[in-house]
C-alpha cells in the first residue's frame, strides 16, 4: 500500500488547512440532530403534506456538485439512499458574509465530504423532490477522492468500482460507491434475525461458547494455532463449537445454538474463507429424522421472510424451498452417478475406484476420506434443489451415533443446494467407550499425515461418561446461505471484510519487477 500522496490528496489537505484557517472546525463535536431520512422523504413527500416537512434535519454525504452561480445542486448521500439539494448562497450566509458560501462550497467543498442541513423539502420545475437548504454544516472533510463511477453504452458501471480486489479490500468506499451492496448486508441480518426468532419461539437458548480452545473439536479440520503466553500452552482459535454445546446438554439444557465465528487454516476460493460463521443447534430426545423436518421448516420461513416466495434465483438457476426436500443415502447416490456400489468395499478396493474414476488422492486418506472424495468430485455438484444425503459410513463420522438399522453406517444428512453442502447434522453420538475408540481411529489417521483429523478431548469424554441424553445435532453454514439468499457468487460478497493477502506497498512492486527483470 502506497504512503505516497497523490495531487488529488494532496490539494484536498491544503483545502484542509485553509478551511481551518477560517475558524471552521473541518471535524466539530459528533452532535448533529437527524429527524429525517433521505428515502423517507422521497417516499412520503406531497405538495399536500408540505407543511409537515418545513423543518427537515439531514447529514450525509456529498456525492455531486452542479454549481450554479449563487447557488447550487448538491446529490446528499444518506444510509437510505440520496437526495437533492438546493443551496442558495443568500439562505446560508448572512447579508455580510457572501464570502463564506464561495469559499465553502466553490472552493472548498469536495465530493465525499460529510455535511448535515436544515431546510423544507419542495419540489423543483424538474418535478424533483428536493431539500431547500437555510443552514448547514461540514462534519467531517474527506481527505481522498471517491473513485470515478465509469459506465459503458449500456449504464453498466465498471473500472475500479467493480473490480473484487478493491472492493473486498476497500469496502467502505464499495458500500459508498455501490450503495446496493448494502442491500446484501441487510438481508444477511433479517436471516440471521429469522433463524434466532425461528429458535427462540421454540424455546431454544441461544448461548456464547470459547473461541479460544485448548483443543480443536468438533470437526475435521486444520486449526490456526497460537500460544497462550501465561498459561504457556498452545491455544487453538476454534474450528467448531460442537463439543461445548454438547456438554451443554450434558448439563441439563434441552435446546441450545449459538451462531459460532469457526476458523479453519485451509484453502481460500469462492465458497470458502478461513474466517466464517456457522449456527450449531442440538436438542435433546431428538434425532436426525426430527432435525431434516425442523431444517425445511427453517429454510422455507427464511425464504419467505428474505424474498416472498419459497422460489430463489441463483445465477441462472431458480431453486425452490419448499417442503419437502429430497432425501438420498449417500451410497445410493454415488450409484446413481457412477454406476459404482461402494458398500461394504475396504480402503484398498475404494483406493481402486478412485483411480478408475480419476480422483486424485493421497496415502494420509482412510475409508471416509476416500468415500467423501468420490462424493465431492461425482455427486455433489449435481444437487441444484435441495436435497439431504443421509445415511453416511461411520469412518467419515466420528462424532454420530450409528445407525439403528444399516451396519457400517451413521445417522448423519448433509443438506446440499446448489451443488454445496449447506448444512451438516447427527443422531449424535452419546455412548462414551463407542466416542473413544472413534476418537483413537482419528489419532491414527492423524500419525498418517491426516492434518484434519480430530484430536481426542478427554474432558468431553468425561462429559459423556455423566451421561448425555440422545441428541439431535445440525451446523448451518451461514455464508452459504447468505450467498444463496441474495444471489451472491461469491462468499467475499456476503463478508464485509473477507480476509485478503497483504496490500503491496510500492517498494514491494519495485522489488517483484526486479525480480522479473533479474529472471529475463
């Protein structure tokens, strides 16, 4: 990152300094009384109810400038939306003091810049609802100019307001420049809003468990890792909060959740990012049958409250919510895509069909890794509607109970929509002498090279050696959702701040054509 100014930057200071010259406070006290808001007005405006609107309070930024002598039109930028107004330098300025408005806003006043107005809405000859402005207020000077919007014959806009690398990077000047983004945001929240109203009218309790762990639980996946100064012990920044609500329910709770900030020190692409957030829920006396029921029930309201209607459209697909979902073993489906019945086949034999499908795999993979190999690369894409896999083989499942019926297998469903897992849930597995030998096997996979692997937690053995009463178990993946709800491609779209590679300073695009220049 650039600490070099550029003229642009470099007159706005000097405008800086000589506002201040003036006895302006470029950055005065944060009181500014707001009784208006931008889309407000243009919704509720009439000639009729003018009156109510003789007394308008507004802030926000300035977005354009057409100067017009004595007077000008500013484009005022609020959280809802913009608006016009009309500044009229014999309104603002005292008789005396011409020479305030011409320097303000002829010469000093930039786009980008914060204000906050008082003045009545009218509407102009154009027929544009608009802000008479009779006083007004710098808040806060921008010292950078906002990025030039850029649009082709067609009104698309494009350059660096459209270009991913700024605008994950720099996503306040996105949100300023792309005011719609915002729309993305807000219905991120009313759906984590309608998955907690969902819970708690169930009288679910939503609970806080630690991030910062001493084991990394929970799940198959490799942990970010730091050191507990004085402790003196290494700490593990969570990859799933799964056997904290458990001990939970050990404790006597019947329904907990908790949207839980998990991290995993893994692979980065559209639809995953080291930094994510997930919703664990588990209730007691329930199991995996009872917990596919209450997620269509889930899913559906959150489409209906985001959207309308139980139909979504993502990219070019239309996906429809509503109930009830299909529901496939994950043999059955590996069948149906390639012609292949894996049970009842040993690592060796499955380490066949991965070669004659042209999986690529390694020596550190068992039986579960294997098999989730052949459904990741053969099954998994094709599952655009909704769909739960159930019934899965116990060496992929070390935390499920296993199945009351079919050998060899757990009672676990993944819900997939779109061609990704969307959520992930268990019978889960209370029987503490069946947890243990499950967690021994993860150990072995790990002296194999397995870097997924679970750690054995020998406190949340002791827990289920009390007794935990059968349990129902799902994690949701919330920026998944998300993307799917406002059909985002990418999960750095549903991120205010996805995580990124360093900026590169200048001295480091010196030393990188150096280095090119060096192998030519």
């Amino acid at each position: 990152m650039s600490t070099e100014l550029s003229e642009q930057e470099l007159i706005r200071r000097a405008k800086l300094e000589e506002i201040k010259k003036l006895g302006i406070d470029p950055y005065p006290a944060p009181l500014f009384e707001v009784n208006a808001a931008a889309k407000t007005i243009l919704e509720a405006f009439t000639a009729e109810k003018a009156e109510e609107f003789k007394s308008i309070s507004i802030a926000g930024r300035v977005m354009t400038i057409r100067d017009m002598g004595k007077a000008c039109f500013v484009n005022l930028q609020d959280a809802t939306g913009k608006i016009q107004l009309y500044i009229r330098r014999d309104d603002i300025c005292p008789t005396e003091d011409k020479a305030t408005y011409d320097l303000l806003f002829k010469k000093y006043t930039d786009i980008g810049d914060i204000i906050g107005v008082t003045g009545y809405v009218f509407i102009t000859k154009m027929g544009e609802t608009s802000i008479h402005v009779t006083s007004l207020k710098l808040l806060s000077k921008s010292l950078r100019p906002l990025p030039v919007v850029k649009r082709d014959e067609q009104g698309h806009a494009f350059d660096e307001v459209t270009d991913p690398e700024f605008r994950y990077r720099r996503r306040y000047v996105d949100l300023i420049i792309n005011p719609h983004v915002k729309e993305t945001f807000i219905k991120r929240t009313q759906m984590i809003n309608t998955i907690r109203e969902f819970y708690n009218s169930k009288g679910y309790l939503e609970v806080d468990t630690p991030v910062l762990q001493a084991i990394p639980g929970g799940a198959t996946a490799r942990p970010f890792v730091t050191h507990h100064n004085t402790l003196d012990i290494p700490m593990y920044l969570r990859i799933a909060n799964e056997l904290y609500l458990k001990r939970l329910i050990v404790g006597g709770f019947e329904g907990v959740y908790e949207f839980s900030r998990n991290f995993r020190n893994e692979g980065m692409d559209r639809t995953h990012n080291p930094e994510f957030t997930v919703m664990e829920l588990y209730v007691a006396y329930k199991d995996y049958d009872w917990m596919m029921d209450i997620t269509e029930e889930l899913i559906e309201k959150i489409a209906m409250n985001l959207n309308g209607s139980t139909q979504v459209k993502v990219g070019e697909n239309t996906i429809d919510f509503k109930r009830p979902f299909k529901r496939i073993s994950m043999y059955d489906s590996i069948k149906e895509f390639t012609g292949i019945d894996i049970s009842g086949m040993e690592e060796a034999q499955l380490r066949e069909v991965c070669k004659q499908l042209r999986i690529e795999i390694d020596h550190s993979m068992g039986k579960g890794k294997l098999i989730d190999e052949i459904f990741g690369a053969k099954c998994e894409g094709n599952y655009i509607q909704p769909a739960f896999i159930t019934d899965y083989p116990v060496e992929m499942s070390p935390l499920t109970k296993k199945h009351r019926s079919k050998a060899g297998l757990v009672e676990r469903f993944e819900l997939m929509v779109n061609g990704k897992e969307l959520a992930n849930a268990y019978s889960e597995l209370n029987d503490p002498i069946d947890q243990r030998e499950r967690f021994e096997e993860q150990v072995k996979l790990m002296e194999r090279g397995d870097h997924e692997a679970m750690f054995i937690d020998q406190d949340f053995l002791r827990a289920l050696e009390y007794g935990m009463p059968p349990t129902a178990g799902i994690g949701i993946g919330i920026d998944r959702l998300a993307m799917i709800m406002t059909d985002s491609p990418s999960i750095q779209d549903v991120l205010f701040f996805p995580q990124m590679r360093p900026e590169l300073t200048a001295a480091d695009h010196e030393k990188k054509q150096d280095i090119a220049s060096d192998k030519k």
